[in-house]
C-alpha cells in the first residue's frame, strides 16, 4: 500500500471509529434535548480523530496528554451533569477513552484488530438492556459454575506439565485435565441449555438438553417425578430415550475430537442406535396419555463446574487408563471389555476418554478393542439406566423405559455389525 494513501486510510478510520461510537451514543441519548448531552456523535468522531492525529504526531507524550485531555474533559462532564442527571453511569465516559485509545490503534498498530475492537465496543454498547435482564435472570449456582469452569480451563490447565508419567507414561496430567474440561464443559452447556429453555417447554425438550450433561441423571430425575405422577409415565420414559439417543451422539462427538481416525468405525454403531432410540421414543411418546403434561420442576445434573467433580472425573479417568492397560497386558481384549463393562455401570465418558487415548497413542492396532469396549460400556451403562428407572419408578414404568432400552441396545448392535 501507498504510505501516503495508507496515512490516509489510518486517519480514515479513527474517524470512522469514532462515528459509529457516537452514532450509538447518541441514539442512546436521543430523548435528551439539545446541549445536554455531555458527549454524542460529533465528540465521539471527535474523540476518534484527536487519537489518530495524536498517533499520527509520532510522539509518546502528544498521545499521553491527548489522553489526559479526554479523561479530564469526560470527569468534568461527568460530575457536572450529575445534578441534573442523576445518572451514576460511567460507561460512556469509559467509551470515551476506549474511542480514544481506538483511534490510537487504528494509526500506529493493527487497522483490523482497532476495528474489529470498534464493534466489539458498539456491541457491547446497544446491548444494555439484554445483558440487564440476563445480569437478573442469572443464579449464583450458574456463576459459579461458569468462574469454576474458567478455573479449571484458564487457570490450572496451562500450568500442568504436558509429558507422560507412569506405566508407558500414560498418564499426561496436561492431556487428562484437558479431559476434564472438555466433559466439564459439555455439561455446563448442558445444564444451561436445560435452565434457559426451560423445563415449561415440555418434558422431552428439556431431556435432550439434559443429555448433554448426565443422561443417568435425567433417568433418576424422570424416574422420581414418574413415580410420583404416574400419569405422565409414558411421556418422561420418551424423555429418559431423548437424553439417551443423545448420550450416544455425545459419546461419538468426545471420541472423534479425541481420535478422529478411530471415532470412524463407532460412527455407524452409536448413530443408528442414537437413530433407533429416538424413533422408538417418540412412538412411546404418541402413545403415552397425557403426552402435554409439562414438568415445572428443575431437574439437577449435578454442580457442572464443581471443581470436586472435576477432580473425582480425573481420578477415575486416571485409574480407568490403568486398569485398561493393566487389563490388556494380562488378560488382552477380554480383560479390556470386562473394564468396559463394569466402568458403564457408572459412566460412559472415563472409558470413552480412556479408550480413544489409547488407541490414538497405539494406532490402528488397538482402534477395534477400544470401539468393543465403548459399544460394551454405552450397552451395559443403557441397561443400569432401565434398572435405576424401575427400581425407583416401578414396574409400571418398566415396559416404556424396556421397550426404549431395547430399541438402543439393537440400534447399538445393527450398527455394530453393520460397521
């Protein structure tokens, strides 16, 4: 680019940020009369050329007191206009000095990131009211799990040493934190897509958002509101089939971010499962009576970014490795399968995890034995799921949550022979 031209096209745009700053500003402001706005469009464009000529000038200090100079004037208009205005708000005067320091950008750094910033800033500007209502509709226990959940991700994981330890050095502690935050995530997007649809939306909506984090819970959850509304047996065993057809499309999504190359041969098993349940579901759903009975209740997966679940999740993780590997060296496939078998009774994800970390570190050679061993786990794991419901619903609510779990466990074999 033309230097001359590319001075131009600086200046150009620290005006330019400046403007759609201002012209936010004041359409913010557009109720109030003429001259009783401290800063609208003209000083906001303003604002964003005094920081490219400032930059411009090739001076340190012309660009410090250009920025003094601002916060000066938006302190006094601030505190001038708080008589009549009664308005404690400082964003604008923060946007001020971000249109300023943009400005700055824009002439002696980086065009595109000073205005991506620029939007970024208008963005956040126009969406007062919505982040308003959302700051009012947030619980604690949300905000809490979302700061842990940064814990975890920005916190501990970068810190952790990424190189193999013990047996075969199979244990990366960096490898198997990241684990923990990939599952920990998926559950808080879980637990708050069931919090913002809403469980008014129906009881099998709320399901396949409740899949994503625990569809074990969701049985016991369906399973104890089944037992004490019993007229809505039917519907809630279609929503336990919901949370289940999508565990197997999230067992397949976890083994294919880990291992592409081996998710490959899981993929026709777990989708025509995930298939034959949903199918089967929504044919118990049209058949059940009271299909519009609605749920209002909450339905608890657990704390999605307790940190004690988060370590438990890595312990188990790291003893399911071991136990895999020590399986494999006495027994071979058949030890590996009996792990698979008994870890489903509880969870699906250490031995999805565990299996696909093996296999992507083994190669091709151990891609069959993993794929048994998680179609093994996610079978025995679907039946435990038809035991808990029955032993706490009872039996009257066996034959829709039977009839469900059948069509997984045959979808799950088809397609494992078809594979």
């Amino acid at each position: 680019m033309d230097p001359q031209f590319e001075s131009y096209a600086r200046i150009g745009l620290a005006l330019g940020i400046g403007l759609i700053v201002g012209i936010e500003r004041g359409w913010r402001a557009r109720e109030r009369p003429a001259g009783s706005r401290a800063a609208g469009i003209r000083t906001f464009t303003l604002i964003g050329l005094l920081g490219g000529v400032a930059a411009s000038m090739g001076s340190e200090i012309a660009i410090v007191a250009g920025f003094a100079g601002v916060a000066a004037l938006m302190v006094a208009a601030y505190v001038t206009g708080l008589p009549q205005t009664q308005d404690r708000s400082i964003t604008g005067e923060v946007a001020a000095l971000l249109t300023y320091g943009l400005g700055v950008l824009a002439v002696r750094g980086d065009m595109v990131l000073a205005a991506a910033a620029a939007v970024a800033l208008v963005a956040v500007l126009n969406l007062r009211e919505p982040i308003h209502e959302w700051i009012k509709g947030l619980e604690q226990s949300e905000l809490t799990a979302a700061l842990q959940l940064l814990v975890i991700s920005v916190v501990v994981l970068p810190v952790l040493p990424n190189r193999g330890f013990g047996p075969g050095s199979l244990l990366n502690p960096f490898e198997l934190w990241w684990i923990v935050v990939l599952i920990v995530g998926l559950t808080f997007i879980g637990q708050t897509a069931v919090r913002w649809l809403g469980a008014h939306r129906g009881i099998v909506v709320t399901a396949l958002a409740g899949g994503l984090a625990s569809s074990s819970a969701v049985a016991v959850s369906y399973a104890r509101l089944a037992k004490t509304t019993p007229e809505l047996g039917g519907v809630l065993a279609a929503g336990i089939g919901a949370a289940t057809a999508v565990k197997f499309i999230r067992t397949l999504v976890i083994a294919a971010i880990i291992y592409p190359a081996g998710a490959r041969p899981l993929a026709v098993a777990l989708l025509t499962a995930a298939a034959a349940t949903a199918l089967s579901a929504v044919a118990v759903a049209r058949r059940a009576r009271g299909t519009h009975g609605v749920h209002h209740g909450k339905i608890d997966m657990g704390a999605a970014g307790d940190l004690t679940t988060a370590m438990v999740f890595a312990a188990v993780l790291a003893v399911v490795t071991l136990l895999v590997h020590y399986a494999r060296g006495w027994f071979g496939d058949a030890g590996v399968y009996a792990v698979a078998a008994l870890s489903g009774l509880v969870d699906v994800d250490a031995v999805t995890v565990s299996m696909t970390r093996l296999a992507a570190a083994n190669g091709g050679s151990f891609v069959s034995a993993m794929s048994m061993a998680i179609v093994i786990a996610l079978a025995v794991n679907t039946m435990a799921k038809l035991v808990y419901a029955t032993a706490i619903a009872g039996r009257a609510f066996f034959p829709p949550v039977a009839g469900i779990a059948g069509s997984a466990l045959a979808g799950l074999a088809l397609g494992w022979a078809l594979s």
